[in-house]
C-alpha cells in the first residue's frame, strides 16, 4: 500500500522540507550579502533568475490545476486533491518565489541598473501585472477551497496563457532592452 500525499504528517513533512530549502536560499542571500564577492550582482541575478523560474512554473501550473479542479465533482476525493494542491503550490511554491523574486529584483534594479532605463521601467510595469494575476490566481485558490469557484474550464484555459504572455514581453525587455 503506498502512502497517501494529501494526509496532515505527509503534508507537514512537505512543509518541513520547503522550509528547509528557503532557508538554504535565505542563507545564501545572506551569506552573499555579508560576505560579497566581487561579483555579487552575478550572484544576485543567478539568485533571482532561480525564483523567477520557480514562480513562473507556478503560475504556469496553478491553472491548470484549476481547469482539472474545475471537472471534478464538488466535494469528491479527487476535487479535495486538487485543494490541497493548490493550496500547497501557491502556499509554499509560488508566494516564496514571487518575494524572492521581488527582492532581488529591486536589489538588481537599484544597485546594478540605479532604475535607470525605459527598458526597466516597462519591465517593472509589466511584472506588476503579473504580481495582479498571482494575486488573482490567491483569490482562486481560496474560491476553490470553498467550491466557489466561477469560471468554466474554458475560461481557466484562457486564463492560463496571461502569464505566459507576460512572461514573454518581459524576457524581451530584459534580453533586448529596447528602449
């Protein structure tokens, strides 16, 4: 009999371990910021493109939990699986990574480019917009633990791709820098 992942020790332990690894991403922030190397700033960018990787692939997923969420029947084992997967994805995935992000982001924005740029100002724009379908995304997350949820599948397929669009224009901003 295998175990079950969606149990209260199953799910503690998950929560042990994501602790644990935000703290090793924490130490290593700080170790950097109080022992800085020469190349700090490369370090803060590796440090930033990790969390930013990590909330994309949050916000990448979380709708399509949604749209499976959204076939399954109200109050079944399976729609109170994927409650606890959202919960858990947004929870101790997502909102970590998106702060992280956050983070080193205005550290990178001040100390490296001293927010300097029609490049970067867009880029800050459009990542505001993102952190707004994040926070919707929460809202979700909280109306689908209550089985209220109020979009179709559909609708939750053409919500996944916001992210995505908005992951695109602001790799080409940074990449590119325009303007």
């Amino acid at each position: 009999m295998s175990e079950r992942q969606t149990g209260g020790s199953v799910g503690r332990r998950a929560a042990r371990r994501a602790a644990v690894v935000l703290l090793l991403f924490a130490g290593a922030a700080a170790a950097l910021t109080a022992y800085p190397p020469s190349d700090l700033a490369l370090w803060v960018k590796a440090l930033h493109v990790v969390a930013v990787i990590s909330w994309m692939a949050g916000l990448l997923y979380l709708p399509r939990l949604f749209i499976y969420h959204t076939d399954a029947a109200t109050g079944s084992e399976l729609s109170e699986t994927f409650k606890t997967m959202e919960r858990r994805l947004y929870r101790v995935i997502m909102n970590p990574a998106m702060m992280l992000s956050w983070v080193l982001g205005l550290y990178l924005a001040w100390f490296v480019y001293g927010f300097q740029g029609g490049w970067l100002h867009a880029k800050l724009a459009f990542v505001l917009l993102l952190t707004g379908v994040h926070l919707f995304y929460g809202r979700s997350v909280s109306a689908f633990a209550r089985d209220d949820n109020r979009f179709s599948a559909r609708q939750w397929r053409f919500l996944n791709e916001m992210p995505a669009l908005l992951m695109v224009v602001i790799v080409i901003l940074v990449v590119v820098k325009p303007f």
